[in-house]
C-alpha cells in the first residue's frame, strides 16, 4: 500500500502487518484468507467479490480511529487519506491519480456521468444491447425527462469475433450521437469487449464514451492512460475484492471542469485555490463511511501476494480456470447447453453458458433467486451460481465465475448438479 495510506494513530492488529504470504505459511489455527462459507460451492464471485479477512481487519481499525476523533478524522485527516488511496489506484489501473474520485459504486458514477452531461431532445445515447439494467433504467429516466433516444446496438451472443462487435457498435453512431457507453467486460454474458478499437473511433470523431468497468479491475488487466476514454466506471467491490459499497470514475483532465457530485457538501463553497475543485467535490459528499474506499488499496496488495507473479500471475490463473471449467461443463453435459458463447480472448475469468428451457411445471415454480434452477443447485447441491434472462431471444443464461479460492472440483459438482437438476425439470 502506498505509504500515504498507512494508518498509524489506531495501531492496527498484528494480523496487518503480516505479508499475505507469511499469513498463508503460518500456522493452521490463523484466520483463512477468504470468509466464504466452506460448506458453499461458491462460483459467484462476479456479483459481490469477496472481501480478503486482512482488509476486514484493516476496515475495523479505521472505523475505530473515525470513533475515537471524529471530527479529526473527517476535517483533517480524511483528504490526506484519499489522496493516499487514489495514488495506490491510479498505479494499478495506470491512470493520474487526479483524476480518480471515490464513489459507491458502479451505478452511482454512471448516474453522476448522465447528471453532467446536457441532453437536448434527439441527442442520442449509444449503447450495446448486453448492458447492466442499472445503466438501462437511469438512461430510460433522463431520456423521459429530456428527450434523449437511447441507441442500442445489437451485438451477437454467442459471439464468435470481436471485429463484429466494433462494426456493429460504431453502425450505431449519427450526427445525433452525443454520448456512447459500453462494458469493458459484460455482466449477463460475460464478455471482454473490444473497447480498445472502439474507444479510438470515438475519440477521432470527438465523441464522449464512457467505459463501465464495474467488472473489468481485478478481472482483466486496466490501463485506462492507453484506452484515453472520456470517462471510464470501476467496482472496488467485485475483481478487487474491496469491502461492499467502494466504487470509483475516472473523469479526463479536459471534462473536470464544472463537472460535480450527484450531491453538494457542506464544503463546497469554501475556497481552497491549492486544491482542484473536483478534488474537493469528492473527497467529502457529507458524513458517510469512508472505511470502505480508504481499505482498497489493502484488498489489492493482499490479493496480488495470493500468487508468485502477483496480479498477472493470478489474472492467467483465473482465466484458464474458467476457460477449463466450461470444457467440463461442455464434456459433461454434451450439447444440452451452449458452453462455449465466445472465443478465449473475449473471456476474462467469467464465462456464461445457454441452459435448456425448462418444463412447464418447473418453468411456473416460485423462486427465491432468479430462477427455479439457481434455487434449486444452492439449496439441494450447495452451489452458489446466477441463472438469468437476457436478451430479446429470452435466452436462459447461467455465469460462473473463477477465483482463487475455486477449484475443479467444484466445477465438476457443478456439472453434475446441473445434470441431475435439468433432467428434474424435464419430469
């Protein structure tokens, strides 16, 4: 962690000062590095992470040094403190710090993206049609309230090149086109989108784009100073492994100016000529629980020394996890499912598979989840994986994630569960 961010006023437990490798070789009455129930089969790591015992214990002492002195806390230390995070981040994803304000998540920065943006009736937004339904539902509300035609662009799935994405996305662009967002790595469908060729068209024909990486850091690797977007979303609580509810945007240098917080603080009148003003808009958005942004940089260094190599090692690892896991899905279960929806390089470490449609008793049973079949695998098989919907075709859709903690043998209970739970449906 960048020495800007180290807490010493509170004394943390000892437990933060060990290397995550010295954790891993001590003695087995420690603490594990994950809290994830062992009786689960937990394969849903893209939908709220998992937050590493080190940094459940480094946001514990933060909170205790908020109580001791609050007032210090918030009016003296806290900015110091953020900048500290931000220099920690910003080298991760390799951006300028300055650039980076803390949010609470994914949702939140989209939103705060949409409030700055002037929309007049006509302007069109450009999306692909596998975007997150938070996007979809704030996109629905500004284009009531100002006119604005949402775009979607139609992208195949299963997808089997990349190339087709871009030509399919930029067919999408007009005269009209003030404004494009597109996932760096899809949530449903779980797809790494070529943002890269995209993101260079939009910047010649000088067209803001936004891109949501709520499930890119951590996942894939993040250089947003050679992307250059507009603006570009990321989740601190999903490949990071951040505590729930940390989340962040990267706004350019050239639109920082007038560009502010969903929410004004108590400080946002007060002159401050050392410090930018998109600094100070969001380094305080009134008394919250900053615990969780300011803990980041510790989920990152503690799951970067899970493996030799650090994050690139464990980025491989995971890939050719998930990559090997939908070739047993597809071995074990033969052409009752789509396993393969997407050739290697449009996979990070999330894979998603088209499942059969259920019987029409099975299709009408109440569910607890998404779908029968999700109720059914955790409650019967102690499986823990998303079953959805998408796409106009209705597709039935079921992500499994890869992290550290999974293993083959998990993905092969899941294989099995899956069979014995599709011939269920059919009864």
């Amino acid at each position: 962690m960048n020495q800007a961010t180290v807490i010493d006023p509170s004394q943390p437990p000892p437990a933060l000062l060990a290397t995550p490798r010295q954790r891993r070789d001590a003695a087995p009455q420690q603490a594990p590095f994950w809290s994830i129930d062992p009786a689960l089969t937990f394969l849903n790591h893209g939908s709220y992470g998992a937050l590493p015992r080190e940094a459940m214990a480094f946001q514990t002492s933060l909170r205790q040094r908020m109580e001791q002195d609050p007032v210090r806390f918030y009016k003296a230390d806290l900015e110091g403190l953020l900048d500290g995070m931000r220099e920690d981040l910003a080298g991760f994803i390799n951006c300028r710090a300055a650039d980076l304000a803390p949010l609470p998540n994914a949702t939140v920065a989209l939103c705060t993206i949409l409030a700055n943006t002037r929309l007049e009736a006509g302007d069109e937004i450009l999306i692909t049609d596998h975007e997150y339904q938070s996007l979809v539902n704030e996109l629905e509300r500004v284009a009531a309230r100002t006119g604005a035609v949402i775009v979607r662009a139609k992208t195949p799935f299963p997808v089997g090149d990349a190339g087709l994405v871009v030509e399919r996305f930029m067919a999408g662009v007009t005269p009209r086109t003030r404004l494009a967002f597109i996932s760096h790595v899809t949530s449903c469908t779980s797809l790494v989108l070529p943002v890269a060729a995209i993101v260079r068209e939009f910047n010649r024909l000088g067209i803001d784009i936004c891109v949501d990486g709520a499930h890119a850091p951590g996942q894939i690797p993040v250089d947003v100073r050679a992307l250059a977007p507009t603006y570009y979303v990321g989740s601190g609580h999903k490949w990071l492994c951040g505590p729930k509810g940390t989340g962040f945007l990267y706004v350019r240098a050239d639109k920082q100016r007038g560009f502010r917080p969903l929410q004004l603080s108590s400080r946002a009148n007060k002159v401050r000529p050392e410090r930018a003003l998109y600094l100070r808009d969001f380094d305080y958005q009134g008394t919250d629980d900053y615990s969780g942004i300011l803990t980041l940089p510790v989920s990152i260094k503690a799951v970067g020394g899970l493996m030799e190599g650090g994050w690139p090692a464990l980025l491989r690892r995971n890939h050719e996890t998930v990559l090997s896991a939908r070739a047993m899905l597809a071995r074990m279960l033969g052409d009752r499912i789509t396993a393969v929806t997407a050739p290697a390089e449009m996979v990070g470490t999330m894979t998603s598979v088209i499942l059969p449609e259920p019987g029409p008793r099975a299709a009408a049973m109440p569910t607890r989840y998404d779908d029968p079949l999700q109720d059914a695998l955790l409650e019967r098989h102690g499986v823990v994986a998303p079953v959805w919907r998408f796409g106009e075709a209705n597709l039935r859709v079921l992500r499994i994630s890869a992290q550290h903690y999974n293993t083959p043998a998990q993905y092969e209970r899941l294989g099995a569960a899956l069979a014995e739970e599709l011939d269920n449906e059919q009864r």
